[in-house]
C-alpha cells in the first residue's frame, strides 16, 4: 500500500515541470502517480480507488 495524497500543481510550477496544470497524487517522495486530475475530489476519488481502507480482521 502505498502512502499518497492530493497535490495542486500550479501554471508557473507545470511549465517549470513539464506537465500540465491540474492535481495529481503523489509519494511521500514526490513522485506523481497519477494526475492531472480536474478537482481535488477527483484526485481523491483516484487515491481511494488505488488506496482501499485496510479491511477489518474478524474477531473469533
């Protein structure tokens, strides 16, 4: 499982990047793994989609 989260990359910072403006996720490393996204809700639905909550053990 990896740890990621929203990030919001700017016009001035994407041209300097070299990708387009919009919100990707990201590693704790700063790596993008996906994105451009259109909103920070839609990068978030992408996060969880790749992120599933941890499932719950049964208890015997």
């Amino acid at each position: 499982m990896q740890n990621l989260s929203p990030r919001h990359v700017k016009t001035e910072e994407s041209q300097r990047l070299g990708v387009v403006s919009g919100w990707y996720s990201i590693k704790a490393s700063g790596t993008f793994v996906t994105g451009p996204h259109t909103t920070q809700e839609d990068c978030l639905s992408k996060i969880a989609e790749l992120n599933p909550p941890a499932a719950k053990k049964k208890k015997f």
